[in-house]
C-alpha cells in the first residue's frame, strides 16, 4: 500500500533540495552540458532554436531559451505529444520515466515532433550511486539507466547516439558550483562515481534505407503524420 505520508515527507525534502545551494550546483552542471551539446556559441539566446523538454522543467528553468515548449511527466505517461512534426530542433529529456515501458512509446512521439537533424539529450540518473541513494534529490527518485543500455535502446528507436557526459562526480555532501564549474575535466578519472550522465543522440533519415524509414511509426503515430511526412516515409 502507498504510503502518503512518506510520499509527502518526499515531495517536501525535494522542494527544499530546489531552493538549497546544491540545487543550483547541479542547474550549472546540467546547463553547462545543454549548452556545450545544443547551443554550442549560440547561447541561450538563441530565439530561433525550438526547444521542447520532457519531464523535470524545475532543473533547466533559466537554462533553457524563452519560448520553450516544458511537458509534463503525465503527458510522458500517455505517449503523446500534442505538437505536430518536426515542431523541435532539440529535445532535452530528465526523469521523465517512472516505468520503462513508457520509454519507446514516448521516444517514438520525440521522433516525430523533432526535426531531421535535430539532437535530444537525455539526462538519467546512475543506477548506483551517492545521489540515486538519496531521496532527498530528484536523482533519487524516477527510472535510472546504465549508460550503455540506455545507449543501445535508443539506436533500437532509430535514434543515432553520439556521445556520453557523465555528471555530479561527488556526493550530494561535497557538490558545490565550484566543483560544477571544473567536474569536466576528470570525467575519465571519477566516471564510476557519476550521479546523472547525458546520452545526445540525432534524428538522422537520410542515412536510413526506405525501407527502414517506412518502419519507423507505429500504425498510430503513422495515420497521424503529415501528408508530407509520409510521402517522405514511404519506401
């Protein structure tokens, strides 16, 4: 049985991690990450970029451009995005998931919605370490993923992996925006002791075989393309 009185003593130590320094640690780690993979010299004032993000919109409030498009887990949970296709240019993802069968569903509608070329970064949490232990911190809570099956199960949806950034290579205890600032350079050296990592991968069609591309909707998702889409689609 739920326990509503553990739930609530969660969702308040959660609340109070966001308006700690740790929290803000954390917002600069991340937003480091979206920028050098996303943004790159363009900056977060970057107007022209269409931006959607999934999942937790408190952790990349202030990193992300004005006019981003934020989605709930709930809208996660029903697996669809009510945007029509390639609406995005970059898509960031960050414990969106609470079960992983949720996964492909919703990963089939980011394809859609996302532009040919267009990158998603998909921020998880590692499942073994000091900030998934800690249910103080939004790590602590959602689904984790090991990095390389995370990355394997996104090449399955079609999506083409490009890199891993590992993150939060302290403990909760010793994290500080000082360290947030310099973690970049001993990704080698402390990866083991990873609290979040980020997998960026593309939306490529180009280098797929027709026949590949006509497979890539579902029957749902595909009687709701576009009529451009499909006739790109078809083999």
């Amino acid at each position: 049985m739920l326990n509503m009185k553990e739930v609530n003593k969660n969702i308040d130590e959660v609340e109070a991690f966001y308006a700690g320094p740790t929290a803000a640690a954390v917002k600069l780690s991340f937003a480091r990450i979206v920028k050098d993979e996303l943004f790159g010299a363009k900056g977060l004032g970057s107007v022209s970029l269409r931006v959607l993000v999934a999942g937790d919109k408190d952790m990349f409030a202030g990193v992300v451009p004005k006019g981003t498009s934020f989605v709930s887990n709930e809208d996660v949970a029903r697996g669809e995005l009510d945007f029509p296709d390639c609406s995005f240019d970059e898509v960031i993802i960050f414990n969106a998931f609470d079960e992983k069968r949720l996964l492909d569903g919703f990963m089939r509608e980011v394809w859609r919605v996302l532009e040919d070329g267009g990158k998603v970064l998909f921020f998880a949490p590692s499942p073994i370490s000091f900030w998934r232990i800690d249910k103080r911190t939004p790590l602590g809570s959602g689904l984790s993923f090991c990095p390389l099956k995370l990355w394997f199960r996104l090449a399955r949806l079609r999506f083409t992996p490009l890199k891993v950034r590992r993150a939060l290579l302290l403990p909760p205890r010793f994290y500080d925006a000082k360290w947030a600032e310099r973690e970049a350079k001993y990704q080698f050296w402390l990866a083991p002791l990873a609290g979040a990592f980020a997998v960026l991968c593309e939306k490529r069609l180009i280098a797929m075989p027709p026949k590949v591309r006509a497979r890539i909707f579902s029957p749902k998702v595909a009687s709701s393309a576009s009529p451009a889409t499909t006739a790109f689609l078809k083999p």
